[in-house]
C-alpha cells in the first residue's frame, strides 16, 4: 500500500507540474518577476531582504538553459516547487489523517481514506487563486513554501520517531532548513511558533501550562533567530570591521571574515567539550546553531555579488550595508511600531523634539576607511507622550495613509490642546477604539480575511481592491451573503458578471475546511500545531507588519498569508474524515468512500480548477514584455531613461540584462536616486551605456539629511550651478533643532543652454515648429526636496547637452521635477528639449509624430487584448485604459493638429481595434478618442463609443447607489468622482447631440436626488 500512496503522490505532482507549466507566461509579468529572472541570470542582489538561495538555486538550474528561455525556465521553477509543495500537503495530510482515522474501519479502507484526504488536499491547494498565480510567475513564495513544508514534514517525522538518533538527525535538519529558509524568505523563521507546540507536546505531554510554555517559547526563538543570530551577528561583525579597517588597515569585510573564524573556533572547542562532558543538550544545541548557521550562509553570496559592481544589484557591500538590507531599512521597516508608538498626527515634543540617535558610519571606497556621517545629535524624532497609544496601528505619517486612516474608519477622535511652534493647536487624534477599529477593519478584515476568502469562498473579481465595491471583493455567489457588502446580483452590471476571474464557489472550500478543523479536535497535538501554523502566517504576520493602507494600493498581498491557506487546505482534506462517517447509510466502506470522495472532489478541487482555469492560464500573456519594449524602443540612441515603480522599471532591466536589448539606453529609477549606492552606480559605465556625468557633491547624497525644506530667499530663478555651489557651502547651512541643515532658497530653477551643443537629429524643430531657447526655467514647488529631486535637477543640468534625457510616461509625474512643458512626447517617452512653441496659439502638448506612429502601428504590439477568451489581469488592464488610451490619444490629436487626417483615422482605429470594450472597458480616455471621431469625420463611430464610455460610468453609479455599502466614507468618495465625471461627459456630449444630452440631463437631475439622499445616509462626517 505503502508504494501505491506514493505512486499517487508523484502522479499528482506530474499532473499539477503540467497544468503549471501549461499556464505559466512564456516570459516576464510584471511586479518582481522581471527582476528576479534579470538578477538569478547574472547573480545580482535583488530588493531588500534579498533571497540568495534562490538566486543561486536558479542561476545554477538556468545554466542548463539558453538565455532566450531565461524567463520562461524561471517560471517553471516556480512551478516544479509549487507542484513539489503540493505533493509534500499530500503527505503531510496522509499523515495526520491516519493519526485521528477511525480505527474500526477495515485497513484497507483507513489507507484508502487517508490517500482520499491527502489528494483532495493537494489538489485544493494547487487550484486555488494565490498559490496558482505564484506557481506561474518568477518569484520565491514557492520554494518558501515549499522549505516551509519540508520542514513541517520533517518535524512530523520526528514527532513519529521513536529511535533517539533519528530525532537529533532530524533535529539537524530542521535547523539547516530553516537556515536555508532564511536565504528565500525570513518570514519562514515563523514557523519555530508552531513547531514548538509539537516539541513540547512529545517531549512533555500537553497540559494548559505546558501549552502556554510552548507559545512563549516559540515567540522567543523566532525574536532570537531574527535579532541575535541574524541581526546580532552582522552588528558584531561590523563593529570589529570597522576596528580592523579604521585601526588595524584591514581590508573591508575582515571583521565578519574574523569573526566567521572566531565562531568556527569557539564552536569547535565548545562541541568538542560538551561530547567529552556527555553535555547532550548543550553538544546537540550547539550542532543546531552551527547547522542553522550553514544553513544562511547563502548571504554571503549577497556581500561578494554586491562588490562586483553588477549593474542592478542592490547594495549590500558591507556587513553594515548588508545589516540594513536585511532589515530593509530602505522600506523604513525598521521603524514599524508594534507594542507602543506615537498616532500618525502626533507633534514633536515641545520641550525636546528631537533625542540623538544611533551614529551612522558608512564605508568610504575612495578612503579605505569607515567614516561618521552623522553622530546621531538630535536625529531622533520625539513625538508627543499625550499621542502615544498602546499597539499604534495608525501610526505612518506620510500623507497617502493618513488620508487612508481617515477614510477605512470615520475618526471622530478626541481633541488634545497642543503647542506646535510656540502656538497651541487643537489636534483631533484617533481613539484606542478607532485605533483598533482600524487594525480589524483593514488589517484583518479587508487584508487577512478577506484574502482567505477569496481562495476559500470566492472572489469578485481579479481588479485591486481599494476598499469601493467595484473591486477585489470576495464573493460566494450567494446573493443573501453578498447583498450587504457588494450589492445584489441584479444591479451589478454585466461586464462584471462576465469577467473571466468572476470566481465563485459558493462557501464550498471553506465549510469543507471548517469541517477539518472540527475534525482535528479528536487530535489535540496536530490541532493547535495547525491552527497555530495558521494564525502565525495570517494573523500573526498581520500584527507584525502593522501594513499601512498605501500598502493595498500598491499592489495585492495574498502572497504574505500563503502558510495560512495551506493549513486551511490541510483541512479541506481531513473533511473527507467526518464525511465519511456521515454518511453512514452506505452500509459499503467501498461505494461510501467512492462517493464521498467524487463529491468533496467535484465540490471543492474540481471545483476549484474549472472555475480558475480560464483566468489563471497566463501562457499568452505578453503584455510586461511588450509595454517594456516599447518604451525602450522609443528612447533615442544613447538616452538616459528616468522611471520610478517597480513595473516601469524591473521588466526594462530584465530586457537589458538577460535579452541584452537597448543596453546604450541608461535606465534610472527615480525612487531608488535616494540611495548613496544608487547613485555611485550611475557613475560607472554599465553594458553600452556610458558613465553618467554627476557633479553633486558626495556629501550632500551621503549623509542622514534626507530632506531639504524650501526657505525662499529670491523670487527669480536659480541657476542650477549656483544652487549646487550654494549647498557644497558649509556656510549656507541654518540651525535647525539642533542640527545644520542645508535649505533650497528657492523653487524656480533655470539652467542656461548652449544652442550650438544641442543634440541634433533628435527631432526636426521646422517640423514641429519649435525655436531653441538659451535658457530653460521652471517652476517645482515642494515644502521638503528629497535626496532623489536633487539628484536629478543635478543630473538635467550636468547632461541636457550631453546626452538625450527621457521621462517615462507612466500615469506619475513626480520624476519629471516640474520639467513637463521642456519635453516632446515620442511614444511611451517625453525627450526633455530647450525648446519652446513659434506660435503660442499651437498646443502646447508637444508630440513627435514621425517617430511615434510608427511605435504605436505596429501590427503585433500588444497582442491578444482584443480577445474575450484571454484572461487580462489587472496591471494590464489598468495600464492600458490610463496609459495607451491616454497616449493614443495625444497622437491622433497631434496628427489632426499636423493635417494628417487619414494617419490620425489610423491611429483611432488602431486604438479601438486592439483595446476594444469588451475586454478593457472604455472609461474617460475611451470617450477623448470618441470625441476625436467626430473631428476626422465620423460623428456615428464617435457617438458610439462615447455613449458607451457614459454608459459604463451609469451603471456602477447606478450599483454604488443601490444600497448601503461598507467602507462608506471609501464608497461615497469613489461615487463622488463617478457622479462628477459622468457629469463632464454630458456637458461635452452636448456640443454634437443636444437632444439626446438633454435627455440625459434630465436622467441625471433625478439621479441627483437619490444621491444626495444616499450621500448624507453614508457620509459620516
């Protein structure tokens, strides 16, 4: 039997491998795919915390490939780790099951019943959303999970062992797993929580005390393996680096060298001893750290890959540098409040606003020396105690998550009196109630929850969810349990009931799993171990990363909570147990068995597969590739291409690095130009692009002061030259709490141009009738300059002559520091140009017709979105209605503007061929082309689109206001900006079909009634 349970093991795995494989994108997707695929290609440092084990896994596994199959191998790692995890659930689930399985079942039908429980179990995790999406993509959460699993098996084989030298083996190995776990991801040190109800459970039997004694325990080793053993050790290690640097002349990176030595010796000496003492819990502990230790060592890869200078790579140089990777300063998630913290409105301290902090010492390559950059005076911010509450989770203060706080709870608050600058303020600051009402609404409700939902009870649709019932809900497809939160059925419109990723299973895989659990209490030990595992990676990690709302509108992070939704799929499995012992009136063990199993198969896995099959086969998806491409494509020879986001950045590396396309073209990430590292890079030449010219001076981008305030001093413009000797000036700099800070006197910049040294053959002025200016002034206002805006305006005025600068036109526009009216659109780019318009009347909006139509008429750009049959995910979908409608747009008006009419029809047509509604709604920039329609002469196709673009816009108005929602404040805000555009489209309908607008003005005054009705029910404010 034993060989039949395997068999059927390894043909689940073959058969999900290939079901994986099959839907896998034959290339990069977006998020950090591309940057993964790029950095395992050439062993670079991908993002904070890193993952060197699997960079290295891979690099190995893509030496076997050709590079044009770099990324689709990639992908398919992720897959054969996905497909191994869900084999390792099968037998982790048959385990457990022939633990709590009733014994006076014949044999044969208990081994057949517990093979039952782990291949359903299998099977639902493989088909659901998140752990499919992450089978098909380049990213670490299925090695993680896989380790995870490993791990969990192996202490389950431990628990079972009964030869004591096989518990210390398997004990060994537990600790080099989770070592190496480390190097994927170091959320996996979570699983010593749950791991130590098992341990003491063998070793001590439960009782309550001993159960309490575990849960502490757990929670001490995974602050000691996270702040001593990882973080203790790179502290250490760069403290004696910087003695034998600074005293000693020591290269860098002795001190973790010597330090590796040191251990290795005392650890040496210290096992030695306790095997000749018969120290046994000492000798065998002293083992388990050294073979976690060798474990993590892939970090080292980190540190050596770092100082080869590779042209991504994050940087990790250092031990100290390598220190604040791990603990990705760089997010600021070193700063994350747990226990107690300030509220995100809290004022500095009137009498001591800021406290000194650590000194921050930085390694100086041009000295060979370690050198203090600040000594930490007065670098400490020191909020109010009247604002400090207990478990702060509205705690950020940047302006995004304030505005979020305020909109997932209604904050009413209580009112402190307060001084701020020698004036008393009156500051409304959340309640403890608020406080927590915000961690269950958002953090557990809307993040945890709701993404166990979607896996487990369906989901709305695959469009990030912000809060607004439009999107991202879960959703059973029962309308009584789906009426309050997201409307009934009847007024939801179509489209959205059509959507392929529509997915609803109607609470089936989750009552299934309610059932496990229940059927786990005849097991004491393997219940509180899962449910334990499933709270530490759901809610536990939801306490801990105290997520802000910005955070959701970034992306979605199902991702995080994937250790809890395999327990939960661990318990879909288990429910063939209790089934099975329902159904009771099938007098045969054979047929019951036989039947239960075809049901809770075709209920749940089954039920899964059909319903995420057509929105999860990802194999067409091209799109990532195809945007990437075109903004390479539309850069002139040798440009520098400032960016920012991780979508409009890594897949352009992944085409430079791995497919070595465009590589002339110097691609910058404006939010990475904050990092002192960053920067160095830019000055040192990278695969055909030459180094970039930076005058800045190194002190003012290596140092703690992040932020320059604007103190204007002078109206009229300030030469860029002058600014950037004004800030090398030590004189320039004002007291401010404490410290010496440097200021911006002004913000309206000017940079002279040299007419004669301008880059020719960019763009032909004659054509687009344009004059050269001498001097370009602009105006970019801030209250605080970041590092990165410096950065750059020194980057514009050292190379406007030099080399062609390119904006990304990527819906954001704080990487173009103000400089919008200086640029020429050229497809998915604006060249910055000295130019201003001959005629003032023209448009300002400059567009270089002749080299982006050929950009946007390609006959293969972009394919398969113009199929209904084709799953269009999110960032796609988005991207395409805000992006390349919007751009499309410029180009037909522009070549209306040039008298091209014909090329203009072309480009509309184009437009509306390969993004049609069907599969990406038409929206505000769908109703622009519209009205472009009527200018080239076909007001019918002009109409048409608009009314549908109105239409669109009608119906989720029409399903917003139906019902009271939840999130209301979110909702009203939403139907706000709905009802406000809708509006606008009518006014401008108006000026070819007056009738029918009138008739819809008349529509919409009696709508306008209800919704105020509807706003003042739901505004609580």
């Amino acid at each position: 039997m034993k060989k039949t349970e395997q068999g059927i093991g390894w043909l689940l795995f073959l058969f999900v491998f290939i079901i994986y494989a099959f839907c896998s994108p034959r290339t990069i997707t977006f998020w950090d795919s591309a940057e993964f695929i790029a950095s395992n290609y050439k062993l670079q440092v991908t993002h904070p915390p890193g993952a060197p084990f699997y960079m290295l896994l891979c690099k190995f596994i893509l030496s076997f490939f050709p590079v044009s199959m770099s990324a689709y191998v990639t992908n398919l790692i992720s897959s054969l780790f996905g497909a191994l995890t869900v084999l390792l659930l099968y037998f982790i689930t048959i385990h457990i099951a022939n633990k709590i399985i009733n014994k006076t079942y014949t044999k044969n039908t208990q081994n057949w019943l517990s093979i039952v429980c782990g291949a359903i179990a299998a099977l639902t995790l493989a088909f659901i959303h998140s752990f499919w999406i992450a089978s098909t993509e380049s990213e670490v959460y299925t090695l993680s999970f896989f380790l995870l699993l490993v791990i969990l098996y192996n202490m389950i084989l431990w628990e079972k062992a009964n030869n004591p030298k096989k518990e210390v083996r398997l004990l060994f190995f537990i600790a080099l797993l989770i070592g190496v776990s480390v190097g994927v991801h170091l959320i996996n040190i979570s699983i010593v929580i749950p791991l130590s109800v098992l341990y003491i459970y063998k070793k001590f039997r439960f009782t309550f005390k001993n159960i309490c004694i575990s849960l502490v325990i757990g929670c001490l080793l995974f602050f000691t393996i996270y702040s001593v053993f990882i973080q203790g050790f790179l502290s250490i290690a760069n403290k004696i680096d910087i003695s034998l640097v600074n005293d000693f002349d020591f290269p860098v990176n002795s001190g973790p060298i010597l330090l590796i030595c040191f251990l290795a010796i005392c650890f040496g000496i210290a096992i030695w001893y306790s095997h000749k003492q018969k120290k046994v819990v000492l000798h065998r502990l002293l083992l388990m750290i050294v073979f976690f230790g060798i474990g993590m060592s892939s970090y080292t890869a980190s540190i050596i890959r770092a100082n080869t200078y590779t042209p991504t790579s994050n940087g990790s140089s250092t031990s100290n540098q390598l220190l604040q990777y791990i603990r990705a300063e760089q997010f600021g998630l070193g700063e994350v409040p747990l226990v107690r913290g300030h509220l995100y409105n809290a004022p500095l301290d009137k009498t001591t606003p800021f406290t000194d902090g650590s000194s921050i010492i930085k390694y100086n390559i041009k000295k060979k020396k370690y050198t203090t950059i600040d000594n930490g005076d007065f670098s400490k911010p020191n909020y109010a105690r009247e604002f400090s509450i207990f478990f702060p989770r509205m705690y950020h203060k940047g302006a995004s998550n304030i505005n979020g706080y305020n909109s997932w709870v209604p904050i009413k608050g209580k009112t402190i009196s307060y001084p701020v600058q020698d004036e008393i303020q009156h500051i409304k600051t959340p309640t403890f109630s608020e406080n927590f009402n915000f961690f269950i609404t958002y953090q557990i409700s809307w993040l945890n929850l709701r993404y166990l939902f979607w896996n487990f009870i369906g989901r709305q649709n695959d469009i990030k969810g912000t809060g607004n019932i439009l999107n991202g809900n879960w959703s059973s497809g029962i309308d009584f349990f789906d009426s309050s939160r997201i409307g009934s059925q009847k007024n939801i419109p179509n489209r959205y009931h059509n959507d392929l990723s529509n997915d609803n299973y109607y609470f089936l895989p989750f009552l299934f799993g309610i059932i496990g659990l229940f059927t786990l209490r005849k097991n004491y030990p393997y219940l509180l171990t899962t449910l334990l595992f499933f709270l530490t990676f759901g809610i536990g990690i939801t306490i801990y990363i105290n997520p802000t709302p910005s955070s959701i509108l970034i992306r979605e992070r199902d991702y995080i909570f994937m250790g809890s939704f395999i327990i939960f799929a661990l318990w879909v499995g288990l429910s063939v147990l209790t089934v099975f012992n329902l159904f009771r009136f099938i007098v045969s063990e054979k047929k019951r068995l036989l039947v239960v199993g075809i049901c809770i198969g075709l209920l749940v896995p089954i039920h899964l597969f059909a319903k995420g099959w057509d929105d999860h086969n990802r194999s067409k998806d091209n799109f990532a590739y195809d945007f990437a491409k075109s903004y390479l494509d539309s850069c002139p020879t040798n440009a520098i291409l400032i960016t920012n986001g991780d979508n409009m950045t890594f897949p352009l590396w992944y085409l430079q690095e791995v497919e070595e396309y465009r590589t002339d073209i110097r691609v910058i990430n404006f939010d990475q130009l904050t990092l002192d590292w960053y920067i160095e890079k830019l000055k040192r030449k990278v695969n055909s692009s030459n180094p970039i010219s930076i005058s800045l001076p190194e002190n003012l981008y290596n140092n703690s002061q992040q932020l320059l305030p604007l103190k204007k001093e002078v109206e009229q413009p300030v030469e860029l030259k002058l600014l950037f000797d004004f800030l090398n000036n030590d004189k320039t700099s004002v007291l401010w709490n404490g410290k010496k800070i440097h200021y911006i006197p002004s913000d309206v910049f000017s940079v002279a141009i040299d007419t004669s040294r301008i880059i020719q053959n960019l763009y032909n002025p004659k054509e687009l009738k344009l004059n050269y200016t001498d001097r370009i002034t602009w105006k970019f206002s801030k209250d605080f300059y970041a590092i990165n805006d410096l950065v750059l305006l020194n980057l514009v005025q050292q190379n406007i002559l030099e080399r062609p600068i390119c904006f990304a036109i990527n819906g954001n526009t704080n990487h173009y520091i103000g400089l919008q009216r200086y640029t020429i659109q050229r497809g998915l780019v604006d060249l910055l140009a000295p130019v201003k318009r001959s005629d003032l009347s023209l448009n300002p909006k400059i567009v270089d017709t002749k080299t982006m139509y050929p950009i946007f008429i390609k006959s293969n750009i972009f394919e398969n979105l113009n199929d209904p049959s084709i799953f269009i995910d999110d960032e796609n979908r988005t991207y395409t209605q805000e992006i390349l409608r919007r751009n499309y747009y410029f180009l037909a008006q522009a070549l209306l503007e040039e008298g091209k009419t014909n090329k203009a029809i072309k480009v509309l047509d184009t437009c509306i061929s390969i993004f049609p509604d069907e599969t990406i709604p038409f929206r505000q920039y769908a109703y622009a082309l519209g009205k472009l329609y009527y200018r080239v002469g076909n007001p019918d196709k002009g109409s048409k689109i608009c009314q549908i673009a109105m239409q669109n816009i009608w119906e989720e108005l029409q399903w917003m206001t139906s019902f009271d929602p939840p999130y209301p404040i979110i909702n009203v805000k939403h139907a706000v900006r709905l009802k406000n555009m809708y509006s606008q489209m009518i006014e401008q309908f108006r000026l070819n079909h007056p009738k029918e607008s009138n008739r819809l003005s008349i529509q919409f005054k009696k709508f306008e009634v209800k919704f105020q009705n509807w706003y003042t029910i739901n505004w609580p404010y």
